[in-house]
C-alpha cells in the first residue's frame, strides 16, 4: 500500500546545471526530475553516458547541490548529514584509500558510524567474509584487484546495515561471478527490507533485480515503472514447454492459424551466455581437470 | 639578550586580547553569514530566511556535537596516511645533516653553543614546516582527486570533524618528527661541544712559587701557571693555588674563560707522580634565569627621565648616559628575597659603549655600579668595573658594603611640578662601620641599582633588559625542548593554514598559497611597513610605477592628477594589506625561542604561555573559516 511514510526518497522539480568558473551554464545534467523510491523496492536509474543518473545519486546524497528543486530522503533535506546514518554507498569506482589494508579500510568507516570496538570488530569480520576477502584482508589496497577493490567497496557500502543503499554502476568492473554475486546480494538485501536504488547502462543487470525503473536521457526522466509492466509485449503470447513432439508442434502451429494469430517464433531457446559461464565455472570447482566439451564447434 | 618587543604579563594581557579576538572573530563570522544569506534570499527570495537559519543552527550542531571518535578515525587515518609514505624520510635527513654538520660548524669561536644551537634549530625549522606545508596543502586535494573523499562524506560525518581531524593528525605526526629531531639535536649538541683537554704536571705547568712554603698556602698566592692542551681548537689559561686545611693540603685551579666556557680540575697523588684531571667543558650551554628590573634615567640635572640621551644611533632601543656626570641609568628591582641570596646579587649586564674620544680603541670604558635604597635615599658604589661593548660583564653585588663606599648623603626623589628629580636629603646622616646590602638598602623587597660612566666624554647605553639579577638557573635540557615549542607552534600555523587552503585550492595552489604565508610571517614587520606606507618609494602601484620610470626613491612624484590616482589605489592596496598583515601571525615571536636557547636564557613561562594562546587564537579562526568552506562547497563536480 502506498502511504507517505513509507516513501524513503522524494524529489521534485530535481534540476542541476553545471556551471563554469564565470558562471555561465556549461551543461543541464537534470531536468525537473520528480522522483519517489518506496521503501523496499529495487530502483533502478537506467540511461546511457552523461543521461544524469550519477548525478541524481550525487544529488540524493548531498555530493552536489541542486540549482533548484527539493530533496527529500529519508525524511531529512540531503544537505543533513545525519541522514547517512542509514544510508550506504557504493561509488561507481571504489574510491578507497589505498595504502589501508581490508581490516583498517572497514575499521575506518566503522569509526565514522561511532560504531564502539566490539562491534566494529564483529561487522568488519562479518563483512570481510561475505564479500570473500579474508585471505586478503591483511594487504594494503594498492595490491588488490579491480574486483576485489569493488567488493570491498561494497562491504564499506554495507557497514552500518544501511536501511537505503545507493549503487553506482554496481557491476562495472565485475566479473561475471562478480556480478552475479552482486545481483544476488541486491535480491537478498531487497527481501532484508531495504531499499536500493541503483543506476546502470547495463541493461540484462537492471531488469533482473529492478522491481521498478526510471529511464533518463539527456537529464530528463523519460520511462519510469514497473519492469514487469514495462517489458510486457501484450500483443504476443509465449509458451514454454518441454518434451514436446513434432507432431504436437504441428497442431499448436495449426490452431494459431485458424485462430488468425500469427506464429513469431518456433524452436528450441537457447541459454544467456552469462548462464553457460556460470555452469562452466560451478562445474569446473566440483570436478578439477580437463572439461570434457559439451557442444561441438560447427 | 635583547627584547625589542617584550611579551606582556598573561593575566594583564588575556582580558583585553580575548575580547579584541572575540570582536574580530564576531565580525568575521558576521560579514560571512551576511554574504550568505543575501546569496540564499537571492536565490530563494523569502525562503531564503527558512534556509539560513536552518543551517545556521546546524551549523552551530557541527561545533556542539563534535563525535571525538570520528574525529579520531580522521587523525588516525592522516597518521597511517604520513607513516605509509614513509614521511619518516625526513627524520632521515635530518641525521644525516647531523653526521656532515660537524665538517662545517667550527667549534672554536666565542660562543660555539649559539653556532650549533643555531644551526640546529634553524635546519630543524625549514624541514619541519616544508614537511607541514607538503603535508597540509596536499591531503585534502589529494581526497578531492581520488575520490575518495566521496565515501567519507556519505558518512554521518561534520565537516568540522574532518577539518579537526586533519589538523590533529598532522599536528601529532608533525610533533613525533620534531621530538625525534629535538632529541637528535640536544645530542648533537652536547656531543659536539663536549671535550675535555689534558694537563701534564711536567709539560705544561710552571712552578712560580714553592707549594712546601706556608706562607704560599693561603689559597690567593699562584704557585703553579700555565695552559691546558689544545681540544677543540682552543687553551685555556691555567693557575694553581694551595691552602692549608688541617694537616692536608688542598690544590685549587683557576681555569680561564674560553669560548665561553671553564673546566674544573683535581689533583690526584699517585705515588710520586701527579696526575691532573680536568672535568668536561662547563657553561657552554645554560639557561640563565634572568630576573629583571623597571629601567629609569637621571639627567644630569638629576630629573628622572624615561629615556636617556639620544646619540643619534639610528635603532632607538638603548638610550645614553654621559660619563663623568651625575646621569645613570636606574633599574628598580622588586620583591627581593634575602634568603635567596646570601652572599649578594648576582648581577649581569650588556650594555652599549658610545665613544666620543677613540683614544686606545682596545682600552675599556670605566663604570661603576651604585645601590640605592628606595626609601631612605641610601647609596653606595659597590662596583666599579671595565666595559666593552655589547660584552656581557656578571658582578657580584656584595652583601656586606664598607663604610668608604657609602655616599654621605642620601638622595631622596623630590617631586618637582610634573617632575621628580633626585636630591641629597638636608641634614648630617649618621654612619655605620659598615652596611648590610638587604638590611640597609633594600627595602620592602625593592632596591634601585645605579650605572654610571665614569669617563669623561664617553657615553653608556642601556635598555630594559641589559642589567639583570641572576636566579638560579634553569634544566638545560628542559629549555632546550622548551625552545622547539617555538617551532611547534610555526608548524602549527603552517598546517592550519594548509588545511584551509586545501579546502577549496587544489594541491599546488594551496601549497604556493601555504608557502606565500610562511613568507609573509617570516616578513611579518616588513609586509605592515608596505601596509602602513612607510617604506621608501611609497605603496606598491607607486613602486612599480617607480620601476618602469625608473624614478629614484628620494624624489616625490609630480604632483599631477596620475599621482593622485597613484596614491588613491595605493590607500586601497595599503587597507587590504593591512586586513591580511594583521591576520597572519609574526614567526619573529617564535624565532626569538632559539635566541633564548643559543644565547644560554632560559625561555620565561609566561612567554611560552601568552604565545600558545595566540597560537590557539589564530587556529580556532583557521578552523572556522575551514568548516565554513568544505561546508558550502560542492564536493563532487
């Protein structure tokens, strides 16, 4: 049901332009944009480079200020820096301090949440094992890898057990493991309760996580709904069925004509390729060695 | 040592000074939060109100509910940042210096502790604040350039937090290096001046008279002289004497002054062989507790006078009294205590010789030292001395004063309309055999010491603090940490300033910015000379203007309408000058912490004092304005 406590972020007439040294308007990065995430729900901002989806992160979270227009979240105005008590935020690039190792980087964060020791202690420990660093937790970041940077990154994000959690780009520079971890982990934090709002260009990610999505081009919010409603083609129907013979096929195919539909497609599906990896990869940790080849080159 | 500008007394001094800083940072603080809200009702026309006050009072939560522990993950982070980029290299460097110093400092000079002090400090002081400007200016940039930034301010984190946290950090790290170096320095120094020199009973002293003589045993007559061995690049003079104790025979030394030092010696019997062990060196180091007195004049119309006569010496900080004349210069000292010196006052002093007749340019000037009991008028010469220029002379003002050196008229201070003037009191003045220096002449804790020359045509000059009572002295060591707090607190500065700069400059901006400070502090005097329009040439637009026409400094301008709009901007130039000349601290204040330590003074608490509170004044302000900026700033472009 759809109340106005539970809106977790508000925004309206959202404008920002970028100005130059002089003054002069160098560039509208948003445009009016009228936005409400429920508490819950997966957002999903979508847009190609330079539509202004990191912008409106930025915005929310008081990075930059708006030319005009109001932000509300959770509650608070973004200027009030008491509101990210509850919020965590995962930059598009791990922007880490370098010469910490895992442990330090998360103790650090900690500390800016006043977290006492003890729990600093146990969430550190709790986070560095989720996302999979403990045999790196001691090495200085210069050190770690792209992925690894992006999934500590993720664990500062999630230090405080954030109600609202803000992603930039969350699968840039993740593999396909990586990202499948990540799709997984926004799943488990949606059915935790919490919000998430993430921007991305990449299509397959936003539509398999995002309940509801907003599409952005050029600094202007131009689709915004629910996913299931919004890739709904209601003028096709589609069937999946399994062991089925030629001969039914046939039959099928006949009643579509007498019907007068007209048959777009008939054949076997075929699987994404990011499925066919992930098979590959759970087979291969089960049964180390040569793999035995599954398809044949043609 | 010379005190151009004493530092005041704290308990006067606070009153005033803490409401003149409260005012300036009223207005300060006042003038800004104007600037905003004219740019938030601009903006929002009356909404703009709602706005201000709400963050006004927000602003005030930042100061008010300051989280210790985020403030702490702050510093803590700058502290790992400065160890893992290895800053301890420049504790590397400076030890090395050390290793190579000693090929360049000449231990045999006058004063060789004031050359090494020097040197120490002074090299200890250009690496430290180029390390706190490096430090400062780039950190923050450094956040802003890598982002990382970003993940910091998404956190229930104040930007006063931030800004706190940073000056901490680099102030902890900029301490550990200056005590490593400290430590590193006294070392240095005590270990380069240490020596000790040998003395052959044989080789290097000769017999002058008989020791076996009792009448030589009266520990005054010389028996044996001669010279210490070459060490460090100097002999010492050496004299030996005998007295009689009982059935022993007690050898004592006088060993002269060199290099501002002495050693002591002891004679060791060994059979038939003498041995002599001179000590190591004593006195090249100290910490001199200087207790001063209020200075007076008499004329030679015996007026009192605040000032001397003037011999037309450009720098105006010592005043002349004329030989052979009734005019002194007078110091009244206070709260004298008996007990704290029984066997009289130890006196020092530094004063200028002004010769009218050259004469033997080697020759000293004769002086004499007067005491003078306030109240009853009492006077005696306990002293007469030689003086050489600037040559820092120490007298003993003895306890017990003979009959013969006591005027037989006392001299009262009479007041003469405006003015008082130094009179022989009327009547016979009853004499005592002789006259205890407490007991006769001071009195209620307060006692006037004269000085006179005593040539004719030649002229003493003396300021406030050239004639002192000594204390006892005070822990080397102590005043040697003591006078690091001078550089302490120039660090300090160079680090809030660079953390204000890095709030809105980039990196080498805010360092050049940092660094344009260090210049103007270390040229404080020089900068509010151009700010007030008394340097030759006139303000800046005249200058250049002077420059391009190449017209000599001596000659005004014609007085033509080009003039006048000369001088117009050079008044507004002069203003802003002014504005910044008096918001930037004077690194004089600080340096003259090393005069104290190289000169062998101990550093007076209050001066350490009313300098941390000026310190603390000038970073509350820095840390202010530094919130105010990271505050209203867009973090990300």
């Amino acid at each position: 049901m759809r109340t106005e406590s539970n809106i977790v972020v508000e925004t309206k007439n959202l404008t920002k332009i970028y100005r130059d040294f002089w003054g002069r308007q160098k560039v509208r990065a948003l445009k009016a944009l009228d936005l409400e995430i429920r508490q819950g729900e997966v957002f999903g901002l979508l847009g190609p480079n330079g539509s202004g989806k990191t912008t409106t992160i930025k915005l929310l979270l008081g990075l930059l200020f708006p030319t005009s227009g109001e932000i509300n979240i959770l509650g608070r105005p973004a200027s009030d820096v008491t509101k990210n008590e509850h919020i965590g935020y995962l930059p598009e690039e791990s922007y880490l301090y370098r010469f910490l190792n895992a442990e330090e980087t998360l103790d650090f964060y900690g500390r800016l949440f006043s977290m006492s020791g003890a729990v600093r202690r146990q969430r550190v420990a709790q986070l560095i094992s989720m996302v999979g660093l403990e045999s790196a937790k001691k090495r200085q970041l210069r050190e770690y890898s792209k992925g690894m940077s992006r999934r500590l990154g993720l664990a500062q994000a999630l230090i405080n057990d954030p109600d609202l959690i803000l992603l930039d780009e969350p699968t840039s520079g993740l593999d396909p493991i990586g990202t499948r971890n990540m799709k997984d982990l926004i799943l488990e934090l949606k059915n935790q309760g919490k919000t998430v709002i993430m921007s991305s260009h990449l299509l397959a990610d936003v539509q398999d996580v995002c309940d509801r999505i907003g599409i952005l081009y050029q600094g202007e919010l131009k689709e915004l709904g629910r996913v299931d409603d919004l890739l709904k083609v209601s003028t096709e129907t589609e069937l999946r069925v399994s062991n089925l013979s030629d001969a039914a096929k046939e039959k099928i195919q006949k009643v579509i004509q007498e019907d007068n539909g007209e048959l777009v497609f008939c054949g076997n599906p075929t699987s994404s390729l990011e499925e066919l990896f992930l098979k590959i990869i759970a087979e291969s940790e089960s049964r180390p060695g040569k793999r035995v080849r599954g398809g044949e080159d043609k | 040592m010379i005190i151009e500008h004493p530092v005041p007394m704290f308990a006067k001094w606070i009153g005033p000074a803490a409401l003149t800083w409260l005012l300036s940072l009223g207005i300060l603080i006042g003038v800004f939060e104007l600037i905003r809200l004219v740019f938030l009702l601009s903006r929002n026309g009356l909404h703009g109100f709602t706005l201000f006050f709400t963050t006004f009072f927000k602003g005030i939560d930042d100061f008010c509910f300051i989280s210790w522990r985020r403030v702490w993950a702050i510093t803590k982070l700058i502290i790992r940042e400065s160890i893992r980029k290895k800053v301890v290299v420049v504790c590397i460097v400076f030890l090395v210096l050390l290793m190579f110093a000693s090929w360049f400092l000449n231990p045999n000079t006058t004063d060789p502790a004031k050359t090494y002090v020097s040197f120490v400090f002074q090299s200890t002081t250009y690496l430290v604040i180029l390390l706190a400007l490096f430090l400062s200016s780039l950190s923050l940039p450094a956040d802003f350039k890598n982002k990382t930034i970003f993940t910091i301010v998404t956190k229930p984190i104040r930007p006063s937090e931030i800004i706190l946290g940073r000056i901490l950090g680099l102030t902890i790290i900029g301490t550990v290096i200056l005590c490593i170096m400290s430590i590193a320095s006294y070392l240095f120094v005590t270990n380069s001046l240490s020596h000790t020199h040998r003395l052959n009973e044989r080789e290097d002293l000769t017999p002058v008279a008989s020791a076996d003589d009792p009448r030589n045993q009266d520990g005054e007559t010389v028996i044996a002289k001669g010279t210490l061995q070459l060490s460090n690049g100097h002999k010492h003079n050496v004299e030996e004497y005998v007295r009689k104790e009982g059935d022993k025979l007690v050898y004592t030394f006088n060993v002269s002054q060199e290099n501002n030092h002495t050693h002591s010696i002891t004679r060791e019997v060994d059979g038939d062989n003498v041995r002599y062990i001179v000590g190591p060196e004593q006195g090249t180091v100290q910490a001199k507790v200087p207790v001063y007195g209020n200075i007076s004049f008499r004329d030679a119309s015996n007026y009192e006078r605040s000032r001397g006569i003037n011999v037309g010496e450009e720098w105006t900080y010592r005043s002349y009294v004329a030989g052979a004349t009734s005019e002194a210069v007078i110091w009244t000292f206070d709260h004298l205590d008996a007990s704290k010196y029984p066997d009289g006052l130890p006196i020092e002093m530094s004063i200028s010789v002004f010769r009218t007749t050259l004469g033997n340019i080697e020759s000293t000037i004769m002086g004499s030292i007067l005491v003078r009991n306030p109240k009853t008028g009492l006077t005696a010469e306990t002293n007469v001395f030689n003086s050489e220029k600037y040559i820092t002379k120490a007298l003993m003002i003895p306890r017990t004063i003979e009959k013969s050196k006591v005027e037989s008229q006392p001299r009262a201070l009479i007041k003469k309309g405006m003015e008082s003037s130094y009179e022989p009191l009327p009547g016979n003045f009853v004499q005592k055999d002789s006259y205890d220096l407490f007991e006769d002449f001071v009195d209620d804790g307060k006692l006037e010491i004269w000085l006179q020359c005593i040539e004719r045509g030649q002229y003493f000059g003396a300021a406030q603090y050239d004639l002192y009572l000594r204390d006892n002295d005070a822990n080397v060591l102590v005043n040697f940490f003591k006078g690091y707090l001078g550089i302490w607190q120039q660090m300090i500065f160079v680090i809030a300033f660079g953390v204000l700069f890095s709030t809105f400059l980039s990196g080498p901006v805010a360092m050049v910015s940092t660094f344009g400070i260090v210049i103007a502090a270390t040229f404080k005097s020089f900068f509010m000379e151009i700010a007030n329009l008394n340097v030759l040439g006139g303000g800046p637009i005249e200058s250049l203007n002077r420059l391009i026409t190449h017209e000599s400094l001596m000659i005004d301008l014609p007085n033509v309408f080009s003039t006048s709009l000369i001088k117009f901007f050079d008044m507004i130039a002069s203003a802003l000058l002014w504005i910044i000349g008096n918001a930037i601290p004077s690194f004089s204040n600080y340096t003259i912490y090393m005069d104290y330590v190289a000169t062998g003074y101990n550093i007076p608490f209050n001066t350490i004092l009313v300098h941390l509170v000026t310190t603390l004044s000038y970073v509350i302000p820095l840390f202010i304005a530094g919130y105010l900026i990271l505050k209203n700033r867009e973090i990300a472009k």
